[in-house]
C-alpha cells in the first residue's frame, strides 16, 4: 500500500490516489482482475494524499468560495487530468486544484 507518504507537492497541485474497488461486492459478487485494473486506469474517484501550499487559494483565475479539500478526503476527478505516477505499487495522479469536480463521500457508490 501507499505507505507513508513524505514528499512535497508544489505550487496548487493536488496529489491523489486512485480508489480500486474491492475483489468482492457488498452482495457477494467476485470481480475480476480485469476490473480492477480498469479502476486502476480509468477510476473516478480518488483519494486526496497530498496537496500544494498554494491549493485551493483564489487568485486571478480560480474562485474557489471559500471551499478547501483535507486531506484523505474523497474526490471525483477526470483521470486524464492527471499526470499518472505510480509510488509503492499504487496508482497516483497529480491534479491541477481546480480539475477536482466534487467532493464525495462513499467512494464505493460511484462506478
């Protein structure tokens, strides 16, 4: 797993890790490997790790109203957004603060 997760992020980037679905769903069902892997690639929804001291803090170009992201706060974000890396065996991307759309609660009820 991602371990402990000691380096900087600059400027307004936030720095997130990819939500995998479990192998089984709440009602039983095994999913398979290849399933996972497309979470890996293709997921959604995603895990605040790390964020730049400059994230989320209006400027000439971003309003942000007041509303900030902690971290390990879920998040909904376009993968192809974000600069994939992988650290640890764990999918990562670093995002531009404002390409996160939503905050989220559940992670595991969104597909």
């Amino acid at each position: 797993a991602l371990g402990d997760y000691t380096d900087e992020v600059l400027h307004s980037q936030v720095l997130c890790m990819t939500y995998v679905q479990p192998g089984r769903t709440a009602g039983g069902i095994i999913l398979t490997e290849k399933s996972q892997e497309e979470d890996r690639f293709q997921g959604k929804i995603a895990l605040v790790i790390a964020m730049g001291p400059g994230a989320f803090l209006d400027d000439a170009v971003a309003k942000f109203h007041g509303k900030k992201l902690k971290l390990h706060d879920w998040v909904l974000v376009r993968p192809s957004d974000g600069m994939e890396i992988f650290y640890n065996g764990c999918t990562l991307r670093l995002f531009q603060d404002v390409d996160i759309r939503m905050r989220i609660n559940e992670p595991n009820k969104f597909w």
